[in-house]
C-alpha cells in the first residue's frame, strides 16, 4: 500500500487530532453518527483522546437532517481556522446547494486542514470548490451519472469510499462507517481498528476500493462475477451496454450471466440493467428540475415518451404525475 503523506502526518501528531464536522442541512442522521461514532470508540479503546471532534454548522444553527431532526451544533464554522480534518456532511439537496458564498466558505476551509473529507453527498459541494479537480471521487451509486456529468474533471469512481492525497470522499452512511474505521486503523493500528469494529457488532468490513453494490447484494457469497457485471451496469446508466458486452467483460457467456442472476437475484440481467436506469430516472425526476428529455438522455432512454412508457410499467405513475405529487408533499 502507498504510503499516504497526510494521512501519515496525523498519525504521527503528539497531540489529539482535531476535527471539525461541518453539518450541512439535509445529511442523514445515520451518516452525521457514522462520522463520529468510530471516534468517540477510538478514544474509549486507547484510554485517551486521540480525536478530538466538534460539530459545527455554516450559521452557527442547528441544521434540520433529512428526518427532519435538528443536529446540535458548537456554533459556527469559522473557515480560517486551522483544523487537522474537515468532515462535511452533506445529503439531500446537496446538488442544488450552488450558492457562491458556500462554495468559497469550504474553499478556505479546506485550505487550512490536513485532511478534507466529503462525506455522502459532501463530495458535491468539494467538487464545486474545484478542489477535486484531476482527483478520484467516489458518491452515493443514485447520484452517479448527474455528478459525472455536473463534474467531468473529477475521476468519479463506484466505489465505497476514496482516498487521495489529502481528499476522501464516501458514497453513504455504511461506507463513511467503513472509511473511519480504516481511519482510526492508520491513527492506532489493526487491533484497536478490529476492537472498534466489534463494538458496533461491524464484522464485515469493506475496503475503499469495494463496489457499492454489495451493500444492495448484501451477502459476500454472490459471485464476483455477478458483482462486477452489476459494476458495469451502474457505470452505463447514460449509455446502456449489451448484455452480451457485459457478459464478456466479466469472462462469461451471454447465457451464463443470464443464468447466474436468475440463480443469484431472481431475475434476467436485461431486468435487472432496466431496474437500475429506471431507478436513476425515478431520483432525477423526483429530486431534480431537469426535463424529462434530459432525464431520458441521463438513463439511456432514447427518447421522453420512451421513459415515459418504461417508468410507467416500473412505478404505476407516469414521471410527470410523480413529480408533481413529490412537489406536493414538499
């Protein structure tokens, strides 16, 4: 493994390594906890303070969560203050938080920590700050095409969590679980990282580099195969690959790779592909203002009437008649 030079300088730091989390509105509660709950287990395991972390908001207000509970904060972010790591956690409505004041608070943020980390959808306010520039990136797997699109310098990968240089970014709650876990693991090493883990009964710990995909699959016993075809498929949401290209990526037949999710999920991988795109479709219609031709471009449907028809089919309502009642509820 390389050694990570930022990741290096805190763990060899005499003093407790201090965090701020900037609570974004909109975060999930499970993910704001994943943040810090792996700390506060550091710090019990080692009979000292190793991280010292604090929550802070943009205003200095307790943020409403997308439960709609609001996280208490120490006050408010004061950018120019130094910091060892920055957290920002972000989730609903992250991609429509354009405002430019945000984005220069962040952007001087992150100037002055060691470590910058997006978590969930904190990767899209980093990337507007263009800090991810030329970086690998990863997000949550239903925000995946419109981040690409929104940020085509930024080497956004499907996987878990991604570490590099100074920058790591998650894809969710589980995953941010998994990344500060691998976090206390370079501060105090493997044992107390193992100790940790346990405490939250975690004993199925994910690598970075993992595909989010195991999270829905949910059981190491699927086959690699089947994990990497799914790979593909979440990476082709815009521009659908045949089945059969897909087969022979992942070294089978056409009609083994067939076989193998009727065994394995219950259903065709041509289903399966259809259930993705359409997926990807239901969010962007329901959490965007795009058209509903752009939508269909973003999810491989060749045409608005084409979408129209499928997510029909899928959902029992047109995209249209989704979106207005989602518009409602708000």
């Amino acid at each position: 493994m390389t050694q990570n030079k930022a990741l290096s300088a805190i763990a060899g730091l005499r003093r407790p390594i201090t965090v701020d989390v900037l609570i974004v509105p909109g975060c999930s509660l499970l993910t704001a906890a994943s943040s810090v709950e792996p700390l506060r287990a550091a710090n019990r395991q080692a009979g000292r303070m190793v991280f010292d972390w604090r929550f802070v908001s943009i205003d200095g207000d307790a943020p409403l969560t997308s439960s709609g509970i609001a996280w208490p904060v120490s006050g408010r972010h004061d950018a120019s203050a130094p910091r060892d790591i920055l957290a920002v956690v972000a989730g609903f409505g992250a991609a429509e938080m354009t405002d430019r004041k945000l984005t220069a608070h962040l952007y001087r943020a992150a100037r002055t920590a060691t470590i910058v980390i997006g978590i969930e959808s904190g990767a899209w306010l980093l990337a507007r700050t263009g800090l991810l520039d030329d970086h690998r990136a990863a997000t949550h797997w239903e925000d995946f095409e419109e981040f690409a699109t929104a940020f085509p310098h930024v080497d956004l990968r499907p996987d878990r969590y991604v570490i590099d240089g100074r920058f790591i970014t998650t894809s969710g709650a589980s995953p941010t679980l998994d990344m500060m876990v691998d976090l206390v693991r370079r501060v105090l090493g493997h044992p107390t990282a193992l100790d940790v883990a346990s405490s939250f009964v975690h004993d199925d710990l994910r690598a970075a580099g993992d595909a989010q995909v195991n999270v829905t699959l949910g059981d190491a016993s699927h086959d690699p195969r089947l994990v990497r075809a799914i790979r593909i498929m979440e990476t082709h949401i815009d521009a659908p690959v045949s089945i059969a290209a897909i087969a022979k990526r992942v070294s089978m037949s056409a009609r083994g790779l067939e076989q193998l999710f009727t065994r394995q999920l219950g259903e065709t991988p041509g289903a399966y592909f259809l259930s993705l795109r359409l997926a990807a479709a239901r969010r962007l219609v329901n959490d965007t203002r795009l058209t509903m031709t752009d939508i269909a471009s973003r999810t491989g449907f060749s045409s608005q009437s084409a979408l129209s028809r499928a997510f029909s089919r899928q959902f029992g309502i047109s995209p249209t008649s989704s979106r207005k009642g989602r518009a409602s509820v708000a």
